[in-house]
C-alpha cells in the first residue's frame, strides 16, 4: 500500500506499507534507502521485506525526499540527512507506536542514526553500508565520494563527460531513473558534522560489505556505539544487499526485541 505524508516544509512524501498481520504488536519496522535508488529498490527487492513480514513485522518504507515518488525540488535548502531524520520522526509519528524498530542502508543509515539519537520510541536499529567513516569523517565518507565530484557526475550533459572516479553513481542514478538534480541537491548538502553517536543507546546491528570502499573498517563504527554487534558479509556496496545473509540477518536481529 502507498501513502503519502506532508513535510514540515511543505513537501509530499510517499511512502509504502506491507504486512500480513494488520493488528500485530510487535513494533513496526521503518526502513530507511541508501542515495540515488528507493524504498523499493532497496528493500523489497533483495527480500528484507518479505524476510520481516513472514515473522509478522508490518513494515513501512518512505522515499526520502529527492528520491523515488517522492518530491524532488532542486534547491540544496531542501537537503541533507537532519531534515530526512526529522521526516522519519514525522512518520513515526503517523504510525502512532510507541516503539519502532529502523533499519537504514548508506545514506538510510546516517538518517537513522541522527533519528536515533532523538526519539526514545525508536527501540532497535540497524545500520549498513557505513563504516569508520561515520565515526571518522561524520556521514558518508567524503574521503572516497567527494561531494562535488558526485555533483558534476550528476549534472554532466552526458554519462561519458561525468568524472571517472564518481561515474557509477550517475549509471546508478540513470538506472533507478532518478532525478539527478534533486540528487545533485542532496549530495551538496549531505551531513558532514559529527554523528552523536554516543547518544545511541539501543541494540544496534552494524551491516557491512567485506569489499565495500564506503563501509572499510566497520568495526571501527561498531566500537562507536554502545554494546553494538557487527556482521560482514561478501560483497561490495551494491552486491552485499543481495547476499542471503543481509535481510535474513535483519530479521532476525529486530525479532529479538519483538515481544
């Protein structure tokens, strides 16, 4: 199912729900995408979905704004992971449960983690596709995507114009059939302070690619936060979302904080 929900500034989000038991009480799952895909892409796709749904999770899943069928403006005021973290507590709030469970993937997981460390309904998390960078550098390791050059690969007339070392996220942008402008936006204006990480308190599950270059030393990340666990799996930033252990691994994590 589809719904839609309106930004404090003014912006629509849709967002989509599933679940074979409507009146479960176990806490619902919000689930979080990484930069240039969507809800679905990211989700339902590689079977995390249907992984938590068979265990009577009801499980929502928003476009962020910029991505998907969500709006789109081009403006960078627009952007960054603090404003998709308060869309989250929106909602949270639309949900009306007094303990959610969230799971959020590159981009998806430094909007958790800044939704995390303030909202007390939000009782267990997973984070992936980051690594030391969040600790090191605060949100997506800019080290390896410097956020201008994400930002001319966008914007390039051409595919084969756009820089080298940042051209895989415009293929991926064309391929999700993105709007590169309001992805241009978003990179401009993606989180570079420090992550409080140190206010996260809840179980937390740290995901990571063994070849990912924007998740290296997960660990480091996982030492960061408070009694957090860490599971590497095979694969690389994209690949790894489709190893059998990464919605399996979700599942089981969030059920054990299911009662």
């Amino acid at each position: 199912m589809t719904d839609e929900l309106r930004t404090h500034d003014g912006l629509t989000l849709r967002y989509r729900s599933w679940s074979r038991d409507p009146d479960s009480t176990l806490p619902p799952v919000v689930l979080l995408h990484g930069f240039a895909v969507h809800a679905r892409l990211n989700w339902e796709g590689p079977g995390v979905v249907e992984a938590l749904v068979a265990r009577g999770r009801r499980v929502y899943a928003p476009d962020a704004r910029g991505h998907g069928d969500s709006d789109g403006p081009h403006t960078d005021a627009h952007y960054g992971e603090s404003l998709m973290a308060r869309d989250v507590r929106l909602l949270i709030d639309r949900i009306g449960a007094d303990r959610v469970h969230v799971a959020g993937y590159s981009m998806g997981a430094v909007v958790a983690i800044l939704a995390a460390a303030g909202d007390p309904r939000i009782s267990r998390l997973v984070v992936g596709g980051i690594g030391a960078g969040a600790v090191e550098v605060g949100g997506l390791d800019t080290r390896v995507i410097p956020p201008d050059l994400v930002s001319a690969a966008l914007t390039a007339e051409d595919a084969a114009d756009a820089p080298e070392r940042t051209r895989a996220f415009r293929v991926l942008a064309d391929t999700a059939g993105a709007d590169r402008l309001a992805l241009a936006a978003q990179i401009r204006a993606v989180h570079r302070d420090a992550l409080p990480l140190d206010r996260i308190t809840v179980p937390t599950l740290v995901l990571a690619g063994a070849d990912d270059p924007l998740a290296t030393r997960p660990g480091v990340l996982a030492s960061a936060i408070a009694g957090a666990e860490l599971t590497v799996l095979p694969g690389d930033h994209l690949t790894a979302v489709r190893d059998p252990g990464f919605a399996a691994g979700i599942a089981a994590f969030l059920s054990r904080d299911g009662a």
